[in-house]
C-alpha cells in the first residue's frame, strides 16, 4: 500500500470526526435523528448524535484493517492485495463520509422533509457507490488468491486459474455495475434507486458466482486435455 493511499484512509477516517467535533459549536440542541422511509422527520434527537456517524467509521476502518492484514498474510499474500484493499477501504470510508456531510447539513438547516434538500440522499449514494464499484472492478482482475476478498467460491478458490478467470469477470462485472448505477442515480430519485441499485448488485454478485463455476470447469476440462 502506497503512503498516498495510506493518508488518503487516514484523512476519511480522522477527519469526519474533527468536522463533527467542531459542528457541535454550531448546531442547535436538537436536530433531526431519524427520517423515515418517505424522507420525513419521525424522530428528533441530540446534536451529540452526530458522533455516532464518525464513530462508525473509525468502526468501519478497523474491520476492514483487520480484512487486510488477514488477506495479506499467509498463502496467496501479496502487496498488490493489500493495495487494492487500500483502495476498497477508501472507497467505503469515502461512501460514508458523504453520508456523514449530508445528514450533518441536514442537521444544521433543520431539514424536516428530505425532499426539500438540493440533492437526493439516494441519488447522491449510487453514484458514490457506482464511482467506488467502477475503481474496485479496475483492480479487482489483479488480486491475488486470498481468504478474505475478491470474487470467492469453491469453484475460484479451487486453482489459481479459476480464481484468475473468475477475478477478471468480477472486475467486468462490477464496472459495468458501477456505470448503470451512476446512471440510475442521475435519473431515478428516492427509495426506487437503491432498491433498482440493489438489485443489479445482486444479479451482478449471481453472475459472477455462475461464472466462478463455468471457470471452475473450464479449468478441469483445460487439466483433462
């Protein structure tokens, strides 16, 4: 992992929790907590429950520097795995953050109604997402066979060959999600997107377990020769 991409997580990591810190001069005592799923205000609560959302990045970081470490020793470890997990990191902290930043002005402009911000919360979480799923499908060909990431099956985990073919259709895979759900969150607004964004990671997710086994027999039958 490269000192860049090391600051770049250190940097969506640290500094949400400084911005919140600092936002609490400034928000009034109560704020609205929860929306529900129309986008309307059905709960109001403290402005100190902003924290919770910088907290649960410093969470989200650990959990995935554990992944790495894992991923990144024993059999299969390599440094191209832990710089794109590197990137993985960022790319959720990234998705997180701007969720932090959208409700935090939410919370300052007193938003009782979703519907009224400039931007759609959900439109504005697929193209984060679809930005991080076309990054992640980049890199993703390049991973080497590990325990814990990648396009993982019985079938890519059987032999290196496997796990390469079925890498390279997940990386596909996940960029051609990435730029459909860019695109459902620049036309589709509200719930619609992530449950339209939802669905096209599942079937994305289907096809690549399919595949894994196509490449998994692919293999054998390459082997039999």
């Amino acid at each position: 992992m490269t000192k860049k991409i090391r600051l770049l997580i250190r940097l969506l990591t640290f500094v949400p929790m400084a911005v919140c810190i600092i936002a609490l001069f400034f928000l009034p005592d109560e704020i609205p907590a929860h929306y529900n799923a129309a986008g309307e205000v059905d709960r109001w609560g403290s402005k100190y429950e902003t924290l919770l959302f910088p907290g649960l990045i410093v969470v989200t970081r650990a959990v995935m520097a554990f992944m790495t470490y894992v991923a990144t020793h024993g059999a299969g470890a390599s440094e191209s795995n832990r710089k794109i997990l590197g990137y993985a990191t960022a790319g959720i902290l990234f998705v997180f953050d701007i969720m932090m930043l959208y409700y935090l002005y939410a919370g300052f402009a007193g938003v009782t109604e979703l519907g009224s911000m400039p931007v759609d919360i959900s439109q504005l979480m697929c193209i984060a997402m679809g930005i991080v799923f076309i990054a992640l499908g980049n890199y993703l060909p390049k991973l080497r066979r590990n325990g814990v990431s990648g396009v993982r099956t019985k079938w890519s985990m059987a032999n290196d060959e496997a796990w390469k073919l079925s890498q390279r259709f997940g990386g596909a895979a996940f960029m051609v999600d990435g730029i459909i759900t860019i695109a459902i969150g620049v036309f589709i607004r509200g719930m619609a997107s992530i449950l339209v964004s939802l669905g096209l990671l599942i079937a994305a997710g289907t096809a690549m377990v399919l595949y894994s086994r196509h490449a998994y027999m692919r293999t054998q039958r390459n082997s039999g020769e």
